[in-house]
C-alpha cells in the first residue's frame, strides 16, 4: 500500500519468528512467520529458545487461539479497546502451556488436517455464494434493461454500457425524475439511547436495516434533517463514499437522520424498488467504474449521482420488474444466506476446535497418529470475502463521527 522513506528502527524476522503488532495482538495481529521479512518499528519480533526449536507450529495456534487472545486482551493497556498496547514485559510474561515436543507435533498434525477440511468445506461455500451472485445480477440485469416482455421491439439507447432499450423506455440522468438530497456534513455525538443515523453500514442490504444503526440526540436529529433531509418511508438511502453504489429502501415510519458518506433519493411518481433494483445492476456497476476511473478513493459527489443514466420504463411497468424481482430473487436470497450462516458457524467450530485442542482439552495423539498424509498446498484467501473488506473500510470511517 506504501513504501517507508526510511527502513531505520525495521526489524529483519525469520522463518519460525513470532512477529506481533502491538496495539492489535489483542485483536489477532499475531503470528509465527513462514519467510524470512523486514517489520515496522510498530511491531515486535520474538525468536524461540534452542530449546523450543520445532514448537513454532504449536506457539502459532496457541497465541492466535481465543483463550490467549483473553490473555493478550487483559495485559494491554490503554484506555479504549482500539488502542490497546502489549508491552515487551507484558508479553514475555505471559504463561504459555507447554506440552512435549511430540504431543506438540501431534497437535499441530491434527490442527492443519482440520483446517484444510474446514478451508475446503468454507471455500465450496462461498463458491456457491458466488454462483448464486452471478445469476442474482444475470436476473437483475435482464429485468432492468429489457422488462418481462421477450418479444418487446428494442432501440439503441446511445450508451455503451447499457446497450439496447425496449423502444418505448426512457433514458435519462437521475436528476429528471429524481431529487438527490446530500446528508449534512456535521460531527455529532453517539448516545447510548436516542435516535438512529443511516450510514454506510445500514445500506448494505436491499432494503434499509436500523438494527445495528449508530444514535444520536434529538437536538442533533433537528439538525440533521433540516432542509428537507427527514427520511420517509420509500425514499432510496444512497452510498456515495468507500462502497460506493450501494442503496436501500426505507421500508420503516421509524425516525432517523442521515449520517455520514450517504444522500437522499426520492420521486414520488416511480417505483423506488425499481430503481434500486437498477441501481444494483451490472449496468450501473459499469457506469460508477467509467467514473471512477484514476480516482484514488472511491467516491463520487451529488453532483455525479444526479448524472447517472438510468433507464425509466412506464410506472406500471417498473412495478411489474420490481414485483417480478422481489419473488424471483426470494430463493437465491434465502440460499446465499443459509450459505452465509453456515460459514459462520463452520469458522466458529474451527475457533473451537483450536481452543480446546492447544489447551488440552481434547487429547489428540491417537487421531493424528492415524491421519492419512495430504499435500500441504498454499491455501487461497478463500475467505477474505467481500463483506469482511467493506466492513472493515467502514470500521476505519466510524471514529470521523464520534
């Protein structure tokens, strides 16, 4: 992502090294390196005894393990959890529990057989996610760029990315049927017990979610909406900063404001589920990539979301696409969630599994005795999924808000 100007205060680590970043060891930022790299002064390089040479294996689970990340958690200091410390002495103070070499051994020959097997089982997974992706958005883009109608007679619609029309569509910027209200730009504060702010977060599925939303004061909600930016049930929630693109639906009378890096969409003559359904299409993505082409940050302002090129049937047609879209997509939906869940409950048994195995919970000597050799293949990063990327972007914007 960048290149230090200087390398000086670097540490050099080596294959077997316990490499730890010190204001994130309570969070996981830790672990014994394969190869031999160069470290930023924020992190720390441990080397193991003569002793405990071929322990690496082990050591690297155990610390990585939930019990020990308590332990990390408990001997950091600080005064907010992000910005947690561990200490040298705090570290090398730390009790490890230490079994013989070769019940080390064992257990790190049971915990890689385990891991590829749940590796695999979480990659056919997400496979499966991404199929049922791919023909989300084949429907999608079918429905929103040629309506229900097979036999309908289409028209060049003078954009590259969108293609053919049906003949009696129209297509237009957003601005000609469409409002576009941007958020105030204003730091307010969180309380525990108040009123919701969409932002990013809150725009991420279909339709608008307020169940892990931010709060804040009544006084600061009265700013907020001034000027006509009190949300409503059926206006479009719109993210024009870090997952640019994405949109819900207000399906709920609740109160709330909107919060940062989002804008307000409405029209009172369209159907607002069609033009998310549009907005979610592989034609829109093409359109947001063309503009956001050289730009280093993904991002765009007002002014370009009431440029967009939208195709606009008649009303009742954009009801019958928007209909036909909510009951065709209900089983793919129900699908890639089932799939998600399954995900999460095959990484919580991995955590499990390795908590009790590197604590001795289970004894694991005999089933590796017996486990059948398999090729030590470099895994992909099957699961650095999407969703983990964009949460952890959005993670990076919270504290501009409080």
């Amino acid at each position: 992502m960048f290149q230090a100007e200087s390398y000086a205060g670097h540490k050099l680590c080596w294959p077997g090294d316990l490499v730890i970043n010190s204001l994130w060891a309570w969070g996981g930022g830790l672990g014994v390196t394969r190869m031999h790299g160069i470290v930023s002064t924020a992190y720390g390089v441990y080397r193991l005894r003569p002793e405990f040479a071929g322990y690496s294996g082990y050591f690297h689970e155990l610390v990585r393990s939930q019990p020990f990340q308590w332990e990390l958690q408990v001997r950091s200091k600080g005064t907010w959890i992000s910005r947690l410390q561990l200490t040298d002495e705090a570290f090398l103070t730390t009790p490890f529990p230490v079994p013989p070499r070769e019940d080390c051994e064992a257990i790190v020959r049971f915990l890689d057989c385990a891991d590829r097997r749940i590796r695999r089982a979480i990659r056919a997974k997400q496979t499966l996610i991404a199929v049922l992706n791919e023909q989300t958005q084949a429907v999608i883009h079918r429905a929103v760029t040629r309506g229900l109608d097979p036999n309908v007679r289409l028209k060049p619609s003078g954009v590259d990315w969108l293609g053919n029309v049906p003949e009696h569509w129209e297509v237009l910027p957003l601005r000609r049927r469409w409002t576009v209200t941007d958020c105030k730009h204003l730091t307010v504060p969180f309380v525990e017990d108040g009123i919701p702010l969409a932002s990013v977060r809150e725009v991420q599925s279909f339709d608008l979610s307020l169940a892990t939303a931010k709060r804040t004061t009544t006084e600061w909600y009265e700013l907020l909406i001034e000027g006509g930016r009190q949300p409503r049930r059926g206006d479009l929630i719109y993210c024009r900063n870090v997952s640019v693109g994405a949109a819900a639906v207000v399906t709920t009378d609740e109160r709330f404001a909107m919060g940062q890096d989002v804008c307000l969409i409405r029209s009172r003559g369209h159907n607002q589920r069609y033009l998310n359904y549009f907005l979610h299409s592989p034609a829109m993505e093409r359109q947001l990539a063309s503009l956001l082409v050289g730009s280093t940050f993904d991002r765009i302002n007002v002014a370009d979301i009431k440029s967009l090129i939208v195709a606009v049937p008649p009303h009742s047609e954009q009801t019958a696409i928007a209909d036909h879209l909510d009951r065709e997509l209900q089983r793919n939906s129900a699908a890639v969630d089932s799939a998600r869940r399954q995900i999460a409950l095959l990484r919580e048994y991995r955590a499990r599994i390795i908590a009790d195995v590197v604590t001795g919970k289970f004894d694991v000597r005999g089933a590796a005795a017996h486990l059948p050799d398999e090729a030590d293949a470099p895994e992909a990063l099957d699961e650095i999924v999407l969703e983990d990327a964009v949460d952890a972007e959005i993670e990076t914007l919270e504290p501009a808000e409080a």
